[in-house]
C-alpha cells in the first residue's frame, strides 16, 4: 500500500477525477487509486466516508485529506516541484493559474450540455448558443498559449503543466462531440491524447462495464 492514495470515481465519466489523477500521474509517485461507482444507491456514502465533501476526487496523504480538483492540484505541485505542474516564471505562472482556474471554475454550460463519456460518440450533440460561445473561447484560448508559451513542447506551456490537467477532459468531450476545430487545435488535441498517461486512463475507461445516461 502507497503513502499516498487518489479516491476517484468512473474514469468513463468523472471528468473531474481525471483532472486530478493526471496531476498525480505526472508527479511520477507511487499511489494507490480507489475507484468509487458514481451515481449507484451507495454511492454518496461511500464518498462521504472518504471526505464531507461528498465528491471525488480526494487526495489522501498520511496527515492530510484534501478535496477540490484544484486544492489536490496545487499541493502536488507544492509537494514534488521537480515534476513542474506549474510553469517556473512567475508570469507564466500566473497566466497558467488563470487558465486553470477559469477552467474549474467556469464554462459551466460545456460542463452541462457535453459530459465526459470516453467510450461513446455523440457527434453534433450537446450544442446551443452559449455552448458554442464556450467551444469558441477554449479554442482561442488554446491558440493563444500554444501561440506565446507553447515552445518547449506540444502542451499549452510547452511542457504538461495543471492547465492541461484541467482541460484534458474538454479534449476528451470534443472528441466524443466531434467538435469541429482549427488545425492548430486538432494538434493540441492529439497532444493531450497521445500522451502515455491520457492513453492509460481511456484504456481503463474503456474497460469500465457501467453505463450511466448523462446525455
Ligand atoms: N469542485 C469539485 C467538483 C468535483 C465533482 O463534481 N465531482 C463529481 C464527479 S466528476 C462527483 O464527485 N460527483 C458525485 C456526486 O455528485 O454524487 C472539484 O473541483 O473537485
């Protein structure tokens, strides 16, 4: 048993336990996962069990609990800085932290009208004006940090950073809603897709056998 361990729920559809799972990932750690089945009879007391917050995912650690994609996040990148879940340069960082945080905290209607399901294609569905408004904004936005910090490497920082972690499930909802994209877009999301840890969790969520309707 690890030191450490990510309570998490179906990698099929919990696009916030694959925001968190990729940062942990990246930290190169051994860690334990615990998957919890979302939406059965049991499910919000086996997630109250591992946090009050009644969520997932949740970090647990020897002398600390942590809830809150982006909490888990920052920690990891506090706790084991060689694995750069931040850019170095302070300006960069703030940009990426911007990124980040509008990502957790925003594009709500993207959230609601296009959920994460791996496995399935729903192409042409989950639109609506302010859908598309949203679908318009994330594609400038990754434009723009591909286009000023994207040098190092193929991520929006260059190298994989939290902002990537964040929007990986976006990448993995365009594709189940074949959402049509520019040429540089298509290009950053073959990045997230092909990368080794990305490839790990869809084959696990391909393996998954629960089907849950959230479209
Ligand atoms: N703000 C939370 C959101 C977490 C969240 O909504 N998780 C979903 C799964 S993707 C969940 O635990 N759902 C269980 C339920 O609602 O019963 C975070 O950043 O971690």
């Amino acid at each position: 048993m690890s030191e450490i361990a990510i309570v998490i729920g179906n990698k099929n559809y919990s696009s916030w336990s694959l925001r968190g799972w990729l940062a942990i990932k990246r930290c190169g750690i051994e860690f334990d996962e615990i998957i919890l089945l979302l939406d059965m009879p049991d499910t919000k007391e086996k997630l109250i069990q591992n946090s009050k917050a009644g969520l997932v995912p949740v970090l647990k650690c020897a002398d600390i609990t942590i809830w809150e994609t982006m909490a888990i996040c920052e920690y990891l990148a506090e706790t084991y800085p060689a694995a750069r879940l931040w850019p170095d340069d302070a300006k960069t960082h703030a940009y990426c932290r911007s990124v980040s945080n509008k990502m957790h905290a925003g594009f709500v209607p993207l959230r609601c009208h296009m959920p994460m399901d791996i496995k399935i294609t729903y192409p042409g569905e989950g639109r609506g004006p302010r859908v598309k408004d949203i679908i318009a904004r994330i594609v400038d936005i990754w434009a723009d940090f591909r286009k000023y910090f994207g040098q190092n490497g193929p991520f929006l920082f260059g190298e994989f950073t939290i902002a990537d972690a964040m929007f990986a499930p976006v990448v993995a909802c365009f594709k189940t809603f074949a959402v049509d994209v520019p040429e540089v877009t298509m290009a950053y999301i073959g990045a997230v897709c092909e990368c080794p840890e990305m490839q790990e969790w869809r084959a696990a969520a391909e393996a998954e056998t629960q089907i849950i309707k959230y479209v």
